[in-house]
C-alpha cells in the first residue's frame, strides 16, 4: 500500500475537529476541487479523490475511531481491530511496552511461536508478504503550572520515559503553554507517543493541565476577580486606589457611596484571548474593612454620620 496521507492534515482540521467542523472544511475543499468545475486538471481530480476518501473515514464514528488508533493500516480491506489490538499487544509484551503496566505478564500468557498465526489472520494472507505496519500508542503527561503561567502562556520543560524495544528512553520535550488554558485542558504534542510497530508512525502525548490557584486572583472564563480591601472613608468619599494586575499596577477609581459586594471592572485587564481577540476584563470586587478600634473624636465624627444614614435599613428583612 502506497504511503497514505493524514486524513486529517488533507482536510486541513485538526485530530480533535468535531463532525460540523470536518463536513464543513470537506464541502469547502470539494467544491474547490470537483472535476466539473476543474475540467482536465489531473491534480484537482486527485486531490478530489482524496479528500473524498478523508470525508468517507473521518464522517464515520467507528472508521474515525480505528483511524485514530491504527492510522492508515485501518484502511485496508479487512481490517479486524480487535486482531491488531492482540498483535500490538503480543509485540507490546516482546519488546516490554505492553499496555499494561506489567509487561511480563504479557510474555508468560502470550506463546510467541504464535504470531505468525495471529497475524496470518489480520488481513487474511496479506501478513504473509507485506508485513505489519502498527501506530504506536498515544502516551499521557501530567503539567502543573502556576496561575500566572496558565493565564500567561510561555514554555515549560517536561522530561519523559517513553517505552522502545530496547526499554524506556528518557527525552526531555519542550512544552507550548497557549496564553488561557485552564485545569482538565489537554495539548497534544504529534508525533511524541510510543514508537510504531514495523515501521508504523509513533502515537502522540497527550499532556493533561493542572493550575495551582493563585493568592488572591480567581478566574471565570476570559474574566479574573479578586477581592478588594476599601476603607470606610474610601467607599463613602470615593478615590483613586492600586490594585494589581497581569501587567503590573493599575490605578481604579472607587466611586462615592460604594458598597461592600460592588464589583468594578477595568476592561482589558484579564485573561488574554488565545485567538487573537481581546483580553477578558478584571473584576475588583469591594470589600469594605471597618477598623476595629476608634476613639472618642472619631466616635463623634460616626454620630454625625448617622444623621445620614436611612433608618429604615433592614425594613426588607420583615416585610
């Protein structure tokens, strides 16, 4: 079999494209490239053909599936899934990277003097002349990074065991962090999973986030918030405040009359877009610090105050 293309990459989604997202770049690109409007051109009428037979795998959920597990092998007429899953297994347990975690344990169960039998049935006789082409298996990461690094984005270090015939090999990769990403994310580093079987192409990393919470930010989507302290002279008269931000300080106007719980938000200043759009904005929520100790002249300056305050207070609380 002629070496196939990524199914993906000739529609041009990305491995995690859903099925709107996969139709749409596939009438786009059929359209382009139909032989009726392309009368002659040989190259179009192929790129048609193949972009026909990316749709016909990548539309089908099952195909997708084998697709993404086997790579271009599933492809071949009489594909059995679940005999190359016992065929990636038995070599798995030759060369110690089994999916289990005890490698061992698949060379005491697994007869080796078996496997011409196991893969004479793989493809019918296509074993015998061609040989096994296999996708190596999608290896999984753990990241932690810092709130500010998360909402930031930059590069991080992450060093590896991936399993090879010859044991596991250690490679230290270098990890794009996108500006945004939150804890659950996972990125895909192509290429970066266990080595394939017979020449086959190595599956991918798939690296899982966790973002440790940070001291005083918290985030809601693009938006961040943090609780800022105001004095009681400062939500009565209103002023100018710092409060701090991913750029450094900034400067927030309190309006007079402010109350505890009033969030005030500076436009801009949140989370940067991953997509080139704008920045998510920044929350200050007020929380008004009454002091614990005055004294008699500042007692006196209270009771003044009083005169201004609404003496039906917490008439809403029993009506």
């Amino acid at each position: 079999m002629a070496e196939a293309k990524n199914l993906y990459e000739t529609l041009g989604v990305a491995r995690d494209a859903d099925r709107d997202a996969i139709r749409k770049a596939y009438r786009k690109l059929a359209r382009q490239n139909h032989p009726d409007l392309n009368p002659g051109d040989k190259a179009a009428e192929q790129r048609f053909k193949e972009i026909s037979k990316a749709w016909e795998v990548l539309e089908d959920a099952e195909k997708r599936r084998n697709y993404d597990e086997f790579g271009e092998i599933s492809l071949e007429v009489g594909f059995d899934p679940e005999k190359a899953r016992q065929a990636r297994e038995a070599f798995g347990a030759r060369f110690g990277f089994g999916s289990s975690g005890d490698p061992a344990s698949h060379a005491q169960e697994f007869h080796f003097g078996d496997i011409d039998d196991l893969l004479g049935g793989f493809f019918g006789n296509r074993a015998e002349g061609g040989g096994l082409r296999l996708r190596g298996q999608d290896l999984e990461a753990a990241l932690e990074l810092e709130f500010l690094e998360a909402v930031r984005g930059g590069e991080r270090r992450l060093t590896i065991a991936r399993p090879t015939p010859n044991g596991p090999e250690s490679e230290t990769l270098t990890v794009k962090i996108p500006p945004g990403v939150s804890t659950g994310e996972r990125l895909r580093l192509a290429g970066k999973g266990a080595p394939g079987i017979g020449g086959g192409p190595p599956g991918d990393l798939h690296v899982r986030l966790r973002v440790r919470p940070h001291r005083f930010f918290r985030r809601e989507g693009k938006d961040l918030e943090l609780d800022l302290p105001v004095s009681v002279r400062e939500a009565i008269l209103g002023g100018r405040v710092e409060v701090p931000t991913l750029d450094g300080r900034a400067t927030l106007t309190i309006p007079p009359g402010t109350q505890s719980g009033t969030r005030l938000r500076m436009r801009g200043k949140g989370v940067p877009s991953r997509r080139g759009g704008g920045a998510g904005d920044l929350l200050a929520r007020v929380q008004i610090r009454v002091p614990r100790e005055i004294d008699d002249e500042a007692k006196a300056a209270l009771d003044t105050l009083g005169r201004f305050e609404d003496p039906d207070l917490r008439k809403g609380l029993f009506s």
